[in-house]
C-alpha cells in the first residue's frame, strides 16, 4: 500500500525562527510558573548556560527535555513547539488545582465525574 505524500505546505518546518520562539515561550513559562532558570536546568539535569542558550534561542531545545519541561510547567507540547494550546481549558483547571490540598482536589474530581457522568 502506497503512503499519500504529505503537501509541503501542510508540513511545519523546524527552522531558526521556531525554535528561539519556542525558547521564548519557555522563558515565559517558567517564569509564570514563578520558577527559577537554573531550578529548571536542575531539574532537566542540564548545565544554567545551556537553559539559557534555550530560552534564548541560540540553540534548539532536544525532544527529551521538551517532554520534561511540558509536565513541569504544565504546558503542553503543542504550545512549547508551535505557540498553539488547545486545551487551555485543562490548563485553567490545573492551575486552579495549584497549592490545594489533595481533598480538595479529590473533591473536585468527583464534580467533574459527576459532570461527565
């Protein structure tokens, strides 16, 4: 079986200008998450200067630290790679979860069960 070639127009490219806006939105990122960059190199496992070469765009950020650096910010990777976010909505829900307690949010689970039911 023959695969459809993809048009070359419906295809992102990964050049220079995407990935120091990715940088950019993972400078912004962290910093909404009120996150240090060198915490944030820590926890990649990654030297300060290369957290900065990232954010900075002045080199491209591997796939490994991105999947990382998505479940630490709670951003997705659709955002991190091309600005895009189409769960926001999960995202506002996540970010109301910050600093509560587990039974509060096991209770707000339930609703959302209950909702979904």
């Amino acid at each position: 079986m023959k695969k459809k070639a993809v048009a070359q127009k419906d295809v992102k490219q990964f050049t220079e200008e995407v990935w120091k806006a990715m940088g950019t939105r993972i400078r912004e990122a962290r910093e909404e998450a009120s996150m240090k960059q060198i915490d944030l190199a820590t926890l990649l496992a990654i030297g300060k200067n290369q957290m900065y070469r990232i954010e900075n765009g002045q080199t491209p950020c591997k796939t490994e630290y991105l999947f990382e650096i998505s479940q630490i910010l709670g951003v997705s990777l659709d955002y991190l790679y091309f600005g895009e976010n189409e769960c926001s909505e999960v995202g506002e829900i996540v970010e109301m979860c910050r600093g509560k307690g587990l039974k509060e949010i096991r209770k707000a689970a339930d609703i959302l069960r209950a909702f979904f039911s």
